[in-house]
C-alpha cells in the first residue's frame, strides 16, 4: 500500500510485535486505520534478516508463536528460521496484515506536536501524521560491530551473523568467529566442515546446555491438525515448565546449582581436551547470561580444524586478527557474531517527545518505561518490547501479546472518551520502575557474577522482567486510564 497522509496509529516494525499489535486491533475492528511500515523488503523482522546458517528459535515453538495462530506444521519442536519466517507470511496474509504494511520505508524522525496533539513523522518514502505511535522495532533488530582498530585495513571479507553474505564461499577458507553467543554456537558447527579453519574468538565463557529437540512426527501434527485442543495442551505444558525455570533464576536461585552439573556433564562429554574445557567453564552462575542450547556448539570447537582463543580480539591487520596475547592469526574472513544493541535502542534516537528532547536523550543510556509500554513525556506513544520486558526463560511472544492487549484497550479508550492525548503519570512511571528494580535485586540476573547486555550503562538491569510472565500479563489486561493525564482538544489541524 501507499504512505497515507494521516493514519490514527502507525506502527513502526511488522516483526512479532507489529504484526501482534495489529492483528489483535483487527480482530477488534476490521476497518480500524492502522498502519504499519517496515524498513525491510517483506514482513517478518528479525526471523527476516537472520539467515545464518542453523538459525533456529531456542524456545520451543509451540510457545514461540500467537496463540490466535497455531500451526501444525512445525518441522520441530525448535522450529528453524525459514518455516518461522514462512510462519510470520501466513499469519499477515491470513489476519489482513499484508494490506496494511508499507514496506522498504523507514522511520527518520517522529516528533510530537503538542498544540496538534498528534505525531509529525517523517520517512524514507514521505511525511505523514498520526494520532498514536507505536515503536515496534525489537530489541534485536540493529547489529552491533564494535570498533576495532585496523578494521577498515582488512583485505578480506567481513560480515556480520545477521547480515550474512551467502554470496561469499567459505569453502577452503580461514575463517575468525568474533562471539560467542546465541548466534555463533548455531552456525559455527555448520561452516566447520566447508571452512578450512574456524578461529573464535572469545571473551567469556557462557553455559550450554543440550536443547532437547525432535523431529515432530506426521502423526503428531495430524491429531493437532484435527483435535485443535490437544496443540493448547501442550502450549501449556512447555509454559508452565518454562514459568518453573525462570523461578529458579528469580526466585529460587538456590536451585540453580543442579542446571550448571547438567551444563558442566554436557562440556565434559563432549570436549575431552581438559584445557580447552577450562576455558569453556565459566565463572558465574548459570543464568547470569543467557543460557545457550546446543548439541553441537562444544563438540565443533573440539575439532582439529577448529581454534578457540580465550583472550578476545584487540585488534585487525590487513592480512588478520591479533588477540589479547598481541598474536596474530591469518585469516580471509570474519564473521561478527557480537550482538546487537538492546540497551541502546537507535529508534529512540529518532522520536522528539513533547519537550523537545528525543527518547534517547531523555533515557541517557539508562531506558525505562511505565509497564514496558509507556514514557512520561510521550504522549501517545507505545513500546513493544520496551525496557524490562526481555526474558531469560520464555516466550517473547507472550510478552508482546500481553502488551498488545493493554495498547489495543488504550486506543480503544482514547476513541471511546474523545481523548487527543494521553501521557503516563511520571511519578507514576517512576514508582513502577523502582518496584521493577527492587525485585531484580536479588535475581540471578543481578546477582549471578556476570558481566552482560542486560545491565546498561548506569548499571541498571533496563532489560529483563524480574518474575513469572502471569504477573506481568495480569498488569497489562486492561488500561489503567488513571494513572495517564489526558486532555481533549476543540479541534486537530493536521
């Protein structure tokens, strides 16, 4: 579809999040005027860009996917990038989706017009305003390559994992891996084979345990198929044992000994060299750090062919890399598997609320939210996958499902009482996120001896939610009108 000139809300992203939002707003409304534009070339968001070899979902997919959306069609019981990508195509075309997204138009700027109460929003593709806001660009959308000194010297070729460059043969080739976090573990074991040598670089160690996944039988996905009932069954089973697991790194840490033998008999029985195991045992509790699932990832840096080295890369050379020793290792491609910049959202750097200070500049590298949802000083605005939403143990999607219902209630209360504007309370706010620290005190994530993306700048844990999901979906059922200041205007010039 074309930019419209003016859209009631506009929705910035058409991954898990966007496509949410707007599906539950349809089911509610089939004309409602809302707007999606995507940077990208299709929907799909992150499980559209990543398409690193063995790039699969560590949480299981009957968990990670919408509820109002089953499928029985998953391959496995960890579905595999493409057939959640496919997933994500179906889900637009069969809920309307597809016709409400404007794709390859990105976001350049939002600011608030106070006196129109409306945001004025500028795109790659035109201008145009809207009455409500949504930032819905994910958490792990923007990849980070550090700086490193050399780097533009290189004359090989280098990529990052969620850019990856398959018209680039690594066959006979010396490879340098730089990470090793959720992505490295599941394409490192896939380019050991046609790389002539694979050197990864790490900083720290991190937990691995086995991820207990299965061919889904023909039989099986035929009873989901025909007995609909028996797919929720089993969503709810792997929810409750996933709520257990995030208890222990929450609530009950003292458990969380008995996973780290599980994770330490995995390393022992599949690296049989003592040193190289030193290097791979980690220092902190488990959970500190997300923990990896893989039946490969160890075994692979075992190989002959493969190298680990433990002191991180310091520097490039037009012919290498030169790690923390001052060593240099020849290689002809490096491939970045070093995250992305979940504490430093770019979108913030691109929304000017209502005091003419961008979201960025207001979070001054420290981001926090009303219910992950909702910042003072932004009216009409909306996150999805705001701060403190992020979880160690479950479903996103469950997350994004919770906050699409109390956006869905918002706009609908906005319609319903003739409100142009409406704004979080900021002491408010301020309670909420002193409450949300307070429980993060004492959970593995803050206390568990790591150093991780989940603490920001100021030291602040901005990224995880403290408790059991239950809870947060239970603050988010329903809009708590009291606690925004709104007001009404005569009239809105466009």
């Amino acid at each position: 579809m074309k930019l419209p000139e003016h859209v009631e809300t506009l929705i910035v992203g058409a991954g898990f999040a966007g496509m949410g939002l707007a599906a539950r707003m349809l089911r509610d409304n089939r004309t409602a005027d809302v707007v999606l534009i995507e940077r990208g070339a299709d929907i799909g968001g992150t499980w559209r860009d990543n398409t690193y070899p063995g790039c699969a979902c560590d949480v299981p997919t009957a968990l990670y996917s919408y509820s109002f959306a089953p499928s029985a069609d998953w391959s496995h019981t960890f579905a595999r990038q493409p057939e959640i990508y496919d997933y994500l195509k179906k889900v637009a075309a069969d809920t309307g989706i597809v016709d409400r997204v404007v794709l390859n138009c990105e976001l350049e700027a939002a600011v608030w017009d106070e006196d129109a109460a409306l945001w004025r929003v500028r795109t790659s593709l035109g201008s145009l305003t809207a009455k409500a806001l949504v930032a819905a660009t994910g958490a792990l959308s923007t990849p980070k390559i550090p700086d490193f000194p050399g780097l533009d010297q290189f004359s090989g070729t280098t990529f990052h994992s969620a850019t990856w460059n398959h018209e680039h043969e690594l066959r006979g080739e010396r490879v340098a891996v730089i990470g090793t976090g959720a992505s490295a573990v599941q394409f490192v074991p896939e380019i050991a084979d046609p790389a002539a040598h694979v050197t990864v670089f790490q900083r720290t160690p991190a937990w691995v345990i086995p991820r207990m996944d299965r061919t889904l039988p023909a039989a099986q996905k035929a009873v989901y198929s025909r007995i609909p009932a028996t797919q929720k069954v089993v969503r709810g089973a792997v929810y409750g044992f996933r709520e257990l697991l995030g208890a222990a790194m929450s609530h009950a840490t003292w458990v969380l000994p008995a996973f780290e033998a599980a994770a330490r008999l995995h390393l022992r029985r599949q690296v049989k060299d003592p040193e190289l195991r030193r290097k791979l045992t980690p220092d902190f509790t488990i959970g500190c750090k997300r923990m990896l699932l893989s039946n490969d990832w160890l075994r692979t840096l075992d190989r002959a062919d493969v190298s680990l080295v433990d002191s991180g890369l310091v520097s490039v050379t037009e012919g290498g890399v030169v790690d923390g020793h001052g060593v240099e290792h020849k290689v002809d491609t490096i491939i970045f598997a070093t995250g992305f910049t979940p504490t430093e959202p770019p979108v913030a750097h691109l929304i000017t609320g209502k005091r003419g200070e961008t979201l960025a500049a207001h979070w001054n590298g420290s981001p926090n939210a009303y219910k992950g949802t909702a910042v003072s000083g932004f009216p009409n605005l909306f996150l999805m996958y705001g701060p403190n939403t992020n979880l160690g143990h479950s479903s996103i999607v469950y997350m994004l499902e919770s906050q699409a219902e109390y956006v869905n209630d918002a706009l609908n209360t906005m319609k319903r009482e003739r409100l142009d504007a409406l704004d979080v309370n900021e002491s408010v706010q301020v309670h909420y996120n002193k409450g949300i620290q307070h429980e993060l005190q004492h959970t593995v994530w803050n206390k568990g001896g790591c150093s991780s993306w989940y603490i920001d700048p100021e030291g602040r844990n901005s990224v995880q939610w403290p408790t059991f999901t239950f809870k947060f979906r239970s603050l988010l059922e329903h809009f708590d009108r009291e606690n925004y200041s709104a007001r009404k205007i005569e009239s809105v010039q466009a």
